[in-house]
C-alpha cells in the first residue's frame, strides 16, 4: 500500500512542473504589447514553447487512453479554459491585432487539447518511439548496475552519451541494423526512444557494443517498432516492484 502511495505522490509531483509549464504559457501572455513588433513574437514564441514542454509531457505521462472519461474530462475543460482565456485576453486587449493573433494560437492549443481527450490512444501510443516512464526516480548509473546481469533483445546496458542529450543515458545495442534502444531523464522525468537514427560523441564507442538480437526463451523476437515500448514496460515494472527483468509480452 506504501508503495503505491509513493508511486502516485511521485508522479504528481512531476506533474507540477508541466502544470506550471502551461500555466505561465497562459500568464507570458497578457505582457503582450498592442502592437505587432518584435517583442509580441518574442512573447509568442516562448508562451508556444512553455505550451509544448507541458502538453507533451503531460500527453507521455499519461499510461491509459485518453478516452477514459475521468481523463477525457480533464483535458477537454481545459481545452473550454483556454478558449475562455483567449476570449478574456482579446477583451482586456481591446481586439488589438496582436490579442487577435494570440487567441487564434490559443485557439489552436484548445484544439490540440480536446482532440488528445477524444483519443482511443494513449499518448505513447501514438509516438511508438518515444516512451515515458512516469515515477522513475533512480539515477542511470544504479539502472546500469540493477539491469547489468538482465539479458534483453538488444543484450546487456552500457552507460554513455547520445547526442543532443547532456546527461549519460542508458543504452542497448546497436543491433546489426544499427537500431538503438535508450533511456534518459529530461526535466526529471524518465524516457525511453528507440531508433536507428542515433548519434553518438564518439561512434566508436557504440561499435563496441554492437549486438546480435537476442529472442526470448519461446524464441520470440520483437519488431523494432515494439521495442521502445517493451524497454518502457520493463523500467516501469522496475519502478515500481524494484524487480529488474525482461518480457516479450508487452501490453
């Protein structure tokens, strides 16, 4: 019972972040000047990028379809805030042309919002290569140490760097296709993507570890696209019993 208390005391504190994300892609916007200038873009241009940090991962920590009424609910009253918002702003705007653009793309974030709560998918359903893994607290070097002796398809972890990440992630492969599973943590929050468009510092490192996929004990090897997902689930069974295997059979 313990444990599910801090598993779900865990994953809303990570929300919080992607709530104040979208709260001051809201709040940015009533510094928006009357008139169009650079200034105005310059205010558009971070209140979209606060929106998309928090709608994405909010989006990828969502583990049930977004179809579930309790789920579909929440997104789609602040889908009806937002366009409310965007009204209140062009009033208190006095229907300047910049309030005007700025409902619009407010307009547009409401779309995006109740269109995700209409969704028979989860979120990781729909981005099949880029998993979340909501909950996840340990650092990659205890990940690396607890999943060491864990033979999966793409064989045993290496710890080292991908590029356009800064901190080390956790890797699998390359297998012979040069198709890569790894995990990372971004703002706190655990990833996992799989691709064969990975690049490394240093390339060299990656070919000392290129393996040969490896089936399970039914002889079961997953297609590429299943991986990530695969790789997802395993973290997330790890996250929360603390018991680091591998499983073929995904859900």
């Amino acid at each position: 019972m313990s444990d599910k208390r801090e598993k779900k005391t865990s994953v809303n504190t990570e929300h919080i972040f992607d709530v104040i994300c979208l709260v001051a892609s809201y709040v940015i916007l009533f510094m928006m000047p009357q008139k169009i200038n650079v200034f105005f873009y310059l205010i558009v241009g971070v209140s979209a990028f606060l929106f998309c940090i928090g709608f994405f991962r909010l989006g990828l920590s969502f583990d049930v379809p977004a179809s579930s009424k309790k789920t579909a609910l929440k997104l789609r009253g602040a889908a009806a805030l937002i366009i409310l918002f965007g009204f209140v702003l062009i009033i208190l705007k006095q229907f300047s042309e910049s309030s005007v653009i700025a409902g619009i793309m407010l307009l547009i974030e409401s779309i995006c919002l109740w269109r995700m709560g209409g969704s028979s998918k989860s979120f990781n359903e729909v981005t099949p290569e880029m998993q979340a893994v909501p909950g996840m607290k340990v650092p990659i070097e205890q990940l690396h140490r607890d999943f060491s002796d864990v033979e999966t398809q793409l064989g045993y972890p290496w710890v080292g760097k991908v590029k356009s990440i800064e901190q080390d992630s956790i890797i699998y492969g390359p297998a012979e296709d040069g198709f890569v599973v790894y995990g990372y943590y971004l703002y706190g929050r655990f990833y996992v993507v799989g691709s064969t468009n990975i690049l490394f510092p240093e390339p060299e490192d990656s070919q000392g570890h290129l393996v040969e996929e490896i089936p399970d004990r039914d002889g079961t090897l997953l297609a590429k696209d299943l991986l990530p997902k695969a790789y997802a689930e395993m973290f997330t069974r790890y996250a929360e019993s603390g018991v680091a295997n591998w499983r073929t059979d995904i859900i």
